[in-house]
C-alpha cells in the first residue's frame, strides 16, 4: 500500500513552511534592530512571536481534537500567509515605526498556535472512520491485516500501541505478522469484549444513545463527577462527542466486531514481541480480570495496573500513560 501522494505532499509542505518561517523570524528582528538598535525590542519581538503558543495552547490543542484538523490547519496557514504579505506590504513603505511589525507578528503568533497542535500530528485511521476512505472493514482479522499494510507502506516494523478494539487489532497483526509489529502496548483489554444488547441495537440504528451509553460506562467513578487532567473539560462530554462524529454506519460492526472476535487468547499466546499491557482497575468495559488470560498467554509481558482508571486510561491518567509507554518504547528499542 503505497503512501498517497497527498500525505507526502503534506511533509514536503510542513519543511517548506517551518523553513519559511526561520528565515522570516530572522529577518523581521533584523529589520526591528535595523530601525531602533535596541536589543530589548528583539526579545519583546520574540515574546510576541512566541507567547502565543504558550497562552493558547489549551485551547488550540482541544479544538484540534474536536475538529477536523484539515480546516483548523488550513485556517490558520491562511492566517500566517495573511500576516506574511502584511509583513511585505509593511516593509516595503519604508517604515518608521515598529508598532505595526509587532501587531503582525502577533497575528502570525496567533495563527501559529492553532497551526501548530492541527498540524503536527499525521493520524492514519481504520477504512471508513474519522477523515479515511472506506468501506468499514468488519472483523478484527480483516483490520488485522489492513495494519500489515500500513506497516509496509511505513517500511515496518511499526510499534502498536492500541485501545480496546485497537487492542485486539495489535495483537491479530502481531500474532500472524510479526515480522510487521516491533512491539504491542494494548490499553482497556480482556479476552474478550462483550457487548450488551442494548447498545449493540443503537449503534445499528446510529443513534447517539450509544455514544451516551459508552461515555456512561468509559470512565471511572471520579471522571464522572468531574475530575479530568484538563481543566474545565468534562471527560465524559468529550467521549460521548468523539464517539457521536463517527460516521454513519461504522459503530455498529465495530461493536459487532470486538463482540465476535474469539482469538484473543489464541493470537497472545503465538505474540513473540515486548508487549506491555496498561489495565485499568476500575475498568467496567473489560474488566481487569477479563484480561488475565491474556497476561497468562503471553510470555514476558509486562503488566501495568492503574489504580483509578476506567477503560480510558490514556484519558484517565494520561501522565503515567505517558511514562509506561515511554518505558515499553525504551525496552523494545534496546
């Protein structure tokens, strides 16, 4: 599976416009250096320049997340390219004052903030789900293989880290490819992943019950009344959002999917690569003891259990999700 022209246009694109933006940098503290010979109006420059990345950053990282990142990016690339031509425009009248350059820098500030969380992350996502092409594929086998794809067109190896339904994806891949996958870290896992009636009916019928249902039984007891890494956000109003943009159509096999899939424990005992399993102790989606036969499967597994986690832990405890995978990444790259 070759890689699309346009995801290689888009490197080519993300160099160009950061070695665009070094030599503007540059050139614009010349310039103000040039017309007042005062160190102090370069350091103001490069606040302006780069306070806004930090002020913004909450704010430009969760609207990258709830929105498409293509608009969001391509919003803001306008608005740098806005600031740019005002930057020409401006130089070009022989300017006296250096009020107006920092007023354009800001701008291009601005922009950078919200180009920067939309644009640096290059997220390839299942057939059918988020912004990929479809048809949906509909057994964990079938994804299984579609990720050995992008493992080659990634000159795999690749290292898997996957969430409950990615989870068994990661390990259907690393069972009967494991020439493909350089290593597994698996989050909210068990054997196996029922799915009650309930919920399997709403999400045949698109209805955004199933999203709330989900987000309901995600997380645990202190997200629910509020508790979140991020503050201000609700936690389960965020799942139940990210759940509910899935197209039309998809979340019902995916359900459908994980509730057949019956080689779990099959496919663990044949992984021959550094696995790490990140479980939470609270988790009522696969509860921590559903995941047990997978621990036992496996040899040399490293197991992770998370006090105060839900099935979400990377939502739940991002930090010390952050560090075990770091650890795993370190070991499987040793």
């Amino acid at each position: 599976m070759p890689i699309p022209l346009r995801v290689k246009a888009l490197l080519v694109v993300n160099f160009l416009t950061w070695f665009a933006v070094i030599g503007q940098i540059t050139i614009i503290g010349k310039q103000v250096y040039d017309m007042t010979g005062r160190e102090l109006d370069l350091g103001l420059l490069g606040l302006a320049e780069f306070a806004p990345l930090a002020v913004l950053a909450p704010l430009t990282g969760s609207l990258s997340d709830r929105l498409d990142r293509r608009k969001v990016l391509g919003v803001a690339l306008v608005g740098e390219a806005t600031a740019s031509l005002l930057l020409f425009l401006y130089a070009q009248s022989d300017p006296t004052s250096i009020g107006p350059i920092f007023a354009i820098v800001l701008l291009f500030g601005v922009s950078r903030a919200f180009a920067f969380p939309a644009g640096r992350a290059l997220a390839i996502d299942l057939p059918g789900h988020g912004a990929s092409d479809g048809p949906a594929l509909s057994s964990v086998t079938d994804m299984a293989c579609w990720l050995c794809q992008v493992a080659d067109a990634l000159d795999g190896p690749i290292h898997v880290v996957g969430h409950s339904m990615g989870a068994f994806i990661g390990l259907e891949a690393s069972a009967t490819n494991p020439d493909r996958i350089a290593s597994l870290a698996l989050l909210g896992v068990g054997a196996t992943m029922t799915v009650h009636p309930d919920l399997q009916a709403a999400a045949d019928a698109n209805d955004p019950k199933a999203a709330a249902l989900m987000a309901g039984w995600m997380h645990g007891p202190d997200q629910q009344f509020g508790d979140n890494p991020t503050p201000g956000m609700s936690m389960t109003g965020t799942s139940q959002a990210t759940i509910e943009s899935c197209p039309p159509g998809v979340l019902g096999p995916d359900l459908r999917a994980c509730a057949t899939y019956d080689g779990a424990v099959t496919a663990a005992s044949a992984v021959s690569c550094p696995t790490t399993l990140i479980l939470g102790a609270l988790d009522r989606m696969t509860p921590r003891k559903t995941a047990q036969p997978l621990v036992d499967a496996m040899v040399d597994a490293t197991v992770v259990e998370l006090a105060t986690s839900g099935h979400a832990p990377m939502m739940e405890e991002p930090d010390a999700v952050r560090s075990v995978l770091g650890k795993h990444l370190a070991r499987a790259t040793a």
